[in-house]
C-alpha cells in the first residue's frame, strides 16, 4: 500500500480529499436523520458506508481501470459498487414506480 501511495501521490491526494467532502456531507445529513427519529447506529452506519464504500472504493476501482486502459486491454469493465443506493438511503431518490 505504501508503494501505491508514493506511485500515486496525486490519486492518493484526490482520495482523501472526496473522503473529507464525502464526510462534511454525510455527517450533517447523519445528524438530521438522527433528528427525525432514525436510529444513531443506523445513521453512523451509513456514513462509514456512504463514504468508504461509495467513495474510496470507487475511487480505487476507477484507479484499477486507468491501470488496465494504460496496460492496453481491448475491453475494461468497472463494476461501482453502491452507486444507486446512496442516494435511495438518504432520501434523495423516489424507489416507487408512481413517484409516491
């Protein structure tokens, strides 16, 4: 890991960067959903997941990508785990088919 992160000094920069900003967004939206009557564990949950799942892994699968775009493979295939689900979890995102 340590020769991953003097290699890649700029992607290491931009990771922890979006898991700081990541962290601003998630705690106060934590916060609020602690308000609402949600569960703290709950909430605090979801800010670990939403932040190293949603951002760091899928900073380090775009960064597995790069590599084998660079490597020269005829097809690279990227799976980002929890795009859709963040947003349903927070709220954001209506998972009725009638928008109710």
């Amino acid at each position: 890991m340590l020769v991953f992160a003097v290699l890649n000094v700029p992607a290491v920069l931009r990771i922890l960067g979006l898991l700081l900003l990541e962290l601003v967004i998630a705690v106060p939206l934590a916060l609020l959903g602690v308000i609402k009557g949600h569960g703290w564990g709950r909430e605090m949950s979801m800010v670990l997941s939403r932040t190293f799942i949603g951002i760091g892994l899928r900073e380090v699968v775009t960064i597995g990508g790069k590599v084998d775009v660079t490597r020269g493979l005829p097809v690279v295939h990227l799976n980002f785990l929890a795009t859709t689900s963040l947003p349903i979890a927070a709220g954001r995102v209506r998972t009725s088919p009638t928008g109710r």
